[in-house]
C-alpha cells in the first residue's frame, strides 16, 4: 500500500472496484463530483443503484471514519447523481460502506450503512 494517505485511499478505491466486479457488480461511476459532495463509487447490484463510499487504511478502518457530515454530501451528491443522469428519485437505490486495508487487501462490507 502506498506511503501516503491519496495513494493509499486511491488504491483501496482501485481494489475495492476490482472486488466489487469480481462479484459481478457493474461501476457506473467513480469519483461522482457534484456540488453538495462527492461520490467514491456509483455501481449496479442486480436491480439496485449503489452509492458506495470506500475508506482505506493500513489496518482496519473503523466504521466511525464515516462521519455525519460526509454521509449528508455523500446523500446530497447522489440526489445530484440521479438528476444529472435524468433517474427518477425515486430509483431502487441504498448507500454502503466499503473498509477496506491491508495488504493483503481485506474487506468489510456494511450494506445500507446511511
């Protein structure tokens, strides 16, 4: 993993991706920037869109590292999302929580973390 805390975040983003497709997800954005925040991940499980924030670390992240004003940007940039791709709010959709560290890479997935 790399030495400072981009690389090692923007790694942890690459891996993550690459675990997620690997269950047969599909990446349908990275690095959403909208005005009221940002997105680390947008991807499709089975009928569901997925707003995925992906934290990385050496060792394990805690779930505390989400913090209450990141999940109103990461809510509000999602809102953004849907009306630049012209989706209807009312999308199927849920937001999780990828921690991710190591290496060896390892994952904890918290669905409908927010």
């Amino acid at each position: 993993m790399a030495s400072n805390s981009y690389e090692t975040g923007r790694q942890s983003e690459d891996w993550a991706v690459d675990h997620l497709r690997q269950l047969g997800w599909t990446i349908v954005a990275r690095n959403f920037r909208g005005r009221r925040g940002e997105i680390d991940v947008v991807a499709r499980h089975g009928g569901v869109l997925v707003f995925l924030e992906i934290k990385g670390s050496l060792r394990q992240p805690r779930v505390e590292a989400v913090l209450h004003r990141q999940i109103l940007r990461v809510r509000g940039a999602a809102e953004e999302f849907l009306v630049r791709n012209r989706l209807p709010l009312e999308t199927d959709m849920r937001f999780d929580v990828l921690l991710v560290w190591g290496p060896p890479y390892q994952v904890t997935h918290l669905q409908d973390a927010f």
